[in-house]
C-alpha cells in the first residue's frame, strides 16, 4: 500500500512539474508551483519525512509563489500605468 502511494506521489510531481515547465503565464506558472509543494510535501510524508514535509509545504507551497504573484502584480500594474 506504501509503494502505491508512493509511486502515485511520484507520478503527481512529475505530472505537475512538466505542467510547470510548460505553462507560459506566470501567474499560472506561480500557482502551479505551489501544487509542485504541496504534492512534493505528500511525496515526503509518504516517503516518512514529516519534518522535511512541513518545511516544503511552508516554503513550496506558500513562501515561493507568494512573492512571484506580488511582482507579477506590480509589474502589470506598472505597465498598465506607463500605458
């Protein structure tokens, strides 16, 4: 049962990964990224790592992409400005 669910985990961050990779906009891309953390945080638990999940579920999943949004925002309204 672990193996499967590991195996799934796996499948799941290189499914979102590849997404990431792909995807062109960067809010998608920033959003995307923060499935990427907390799919990879599932990965680690399943794998018996909490503390390392908890770290990537914080980092990966919340403190990475915030700060992508907040420029992706500024710089749009810039350019909405300058226009």
């Amino acid at each position: 049962m672990a193996d499967a669910v590991i195996v799934v985990a796996l499948l799941l961050v290189a499914g979102c990964a590849t997404v990431a990779v792909l995807v062109r906009d960067p809010v998608r891309q920033a959003l995307v990224l923060a499935v990427l953390g907390v799919v990879l945080a599932v990965l680690f638990t399943a794998v018996q790592a909490p503390d390392v999940a908890l770290s990537q579920l914080a980092v990966g999943g919340a403190l990475t992409p915030l700060p992508l949004l907040l420029s992706v925002r500024k710089v749009k309204r810039r350019k909405e400005r300058d226009e």
